[in-house]
C-alpha cells in the first residue's frame, strides 16, 4: 500500500490523476485538538485507563484486579468527557474509547519491543561485569575468524559494545511511532522520488530518507551521553543497497522484539523447568549445572556471537555499523539449532522467532 500511495506522488501520475490520494495522517493529539479537548490527555486516570497489562511473575488474583481497574478508568473517563469539547461534532463515547484504545495500542508495543530491551540490558549487568578480567568462561571477548566473528574486542570492549547496541535498539522501540511517521513522510515526499536499482535484495526502491537519518542521528547522540565510550561505527545505512528506503528501515527496526522476546522468555522459564519433573531437573544438573550456569552459558553466548559483525561477507553490509548489529543479531538467530542449549529453548516452549512466541 505505502508504495501505491509513493507511486501515486510522481509529478506525472499526479498530472495525469489531477487529485492527491494524500491526507495528514491524523494521531491522538491532532484528533482531541480537532475537537477542542486535548486536555482529555491530562486526565488523572489516563495511566491506569490505557495501561498494558502484564501477566509476567503476577498470579491471578492480582491480574484480575488490575483488569478491573483498568475497566473502572476506562468507564469513568468516558462518563467525564462524553459531549466535551469545542469542536463540531462533541466527542462521542465511541471517539473517547477509540483515544483510549489507541494510547493502549502504543504502550502495549513499548511493553512488548522495549521491555525486552531493558531485560536483555538487565542480565548483561548482572551476569557480567565491565571493569573485571574475568575468567575465560566468563569472558565476552571476541576474536576475528574465531566462531564466525567479523569483529575483535577485548571484555571491556565487547560489554560496552552490547550495551550501546541495546541502549540503542531501545530508544529506537521507545521512538518506533515517530520514526514510523518520518518514515512516510520520506517516502511520500515529492521532494524526494526513488529510483529502481538492483541489488543483493532484488530491485529496489532506492530513496533517501532526511527525516528518519536525522532522528537517528538524535537517538545515536542520546545514546553517547549514556555510554562511557562508543565502540565501533557511528554509519546509519538508509537510501542505499543495504537499506534502500525508510520502509525497509522501519521493517527491519520491527524485528528487535522478535529477536530479544523469545531469548528472554527463555531465560525467565529456565527456573521453571524441571522444577515438578526429576528427570528434566536431572537433565538440567548433568548437563549445565543448574540454570543459572544455563543462563549465562546462552547470554555469554548471544552477547559474544549476536553482536560480533557477522551475517554479511564485507565489513559495508555487517561489521560494526549500526544497522550491521541488527545483521548479527539475526544471524545469530539462523543459527540457533546447532547451538548447544538449543534443547533449552524447546524445553521452554520456543517455536521460532517470527513472531509467534
């Protein structure tokens, strides 16, 4: 669809339509200010209304009470604001719930694509250590040629090179509905048409995207001053063989939550399993030691192989660049059954990591 509509803003096609298929894509904000009552977004139950209920480490008494809650903010916003406004026509019941359902919508793809970055950031924390020499089998080095590694970093290195890059992918998930927006103000700009290249992905859409480099170039900068040094290359591939158009940006920025949901879905089961079953318990001792030995033995491992430049045949299309660390990531991925915890991941009820998790 998004590429009909680009089609569609070709100075020619627009000649020859004499109409624009185009309209401002309408958000919360610009609908209540159309209405005349923005300050619905200041309401004291708004948080609890649109909340994203999780269901992780809650029983069910607790999550059926914050249901309920939930329930009661959502009624009473309605009552309070239902025929409010200066615009024509007031806001309806059905205008107040599609607001709410909307905000919800938003916090529930932060709960399910930034959590798993805050997690993943959270066991690299507790499990390893920056300023300590460990150990070889605590070690996050990396060395060229050395298990498919693209990259050579020492401990340190590495740590803060994981770090960053999950620092980054969070401000990205935190950013996802304005970058999506950029993103199609790029791609439907008349100011900037595409033109049809080929490349390693097939014939492309080659476009340059100014508003979403600009806002990567603000994470990157947010990022920086939240890491003591930056490891690697600052390179953002957007318009060219690696990243043709801001669509293909945003789809591959799309799949942080597929890669990091089901390693840490992995990791919270892992205490759980074998816990009612001698045998799986048995199978964990002999084999791993206990989970927490398992833990670490699969984050060592995603933290050294999902972030060591690999997944691409030249340094331009994987490496250190930041699009390259999303590369890495997946081609650790691509890899899991050879992996020898993959039995783990069965165990814990991983099916894949398309998103059906």
């Amino acid at each position: 669809m998004i590429y009909l509509l680009q089609d569609s803003q070709n100075r020619d096609m627009v000649k020859e339509l004499k109409f624009s298929l185009m309209k401002p894509l309408e958000t919360v904000r610009t609908f209540l200010e159309g209405r005349g009552c923005l300050e619905l977004l200041g309401d004291p139950e708004l948080e609890m209304a649109t909340r994203d209920i999780s269901t992780v480490s809650k029983n069910r008494e607790n999550i059926a009470w914050e249901l309920g809650q939930k329930a009661r903010s959502r009624d009473a916003i309605v009552k309070r604001w239902v025929g409010k406004g200066s615009g024509i026509p007031a806001l309806s019941e059905s205008d107040i719930v599609r607001v709410l359902e909307s905000i919800g919508d938003s916090n529930s793809f932060l709960r399910s694509v930034r959590d798993p970055c805050d997690e993943m950031i959270g066991y690299l924390k507790k499990y390893f250590k920056k300023d300590e020499t460990p150990e070889k089998p605590h070690s996050l080095s990396i060395a060229y040629g050395r298990g498919g590694a693209r990259l050579t970093h020492t401990h340190k290195q590495q740590y803060n090179y994981v770090l960053q890059s999950l620092l980054m992918w969070r401000e990205v998930a935190s950013d996802m509905y304005k970058l999506w927006y950029l993103a199609e103000k790029d791609l439907l700009s008349a100011d900037h048409q595409y033109s049809l290249r080929s490349s390693l992905q097939g014939l492309c859409r080659i476009q340059s995207a100014p508003n979403v480099s600009k806002a990567m170039k603000e994470i990157l900068s947010r990022v920086k001053t939240k890491t003591s040094s930056w490891v690697g290359s600052w390179v953002v591939h957007l318009g060219d063989h690696n990243v043709p158009n801001a669509f293909i940006f945003i789809d591959k920025y799309n799949q942080i939550g597929r890669i990091l949901t089901p390693i840490v879905h992995t990791i919270r089961k892992l205490d759980e399993v074998g816990h009612d079953d001698d045998d799986l318990r048995a199978y964990i001792k002999d084999n791993y030691r206990d989970a927490e030995a398992a833990k670490r033995l699969i984050l060592k491992d995603f933290f050294r192989h999902g972030f060591d430049g690999s997944g691409a045949d030249n340094f331009y299309d994987a490496g250190s660049c930041i699009d390259g660390r999303l590369t890495s990531a997946w081609n650790w991925c691509s890899l899991i059954e050879k992996k020898s915890y993959f039995s783990l991941f069965l165990l814990c009820g991983f099916t894949g990591f398309d998103g059906r998790f």
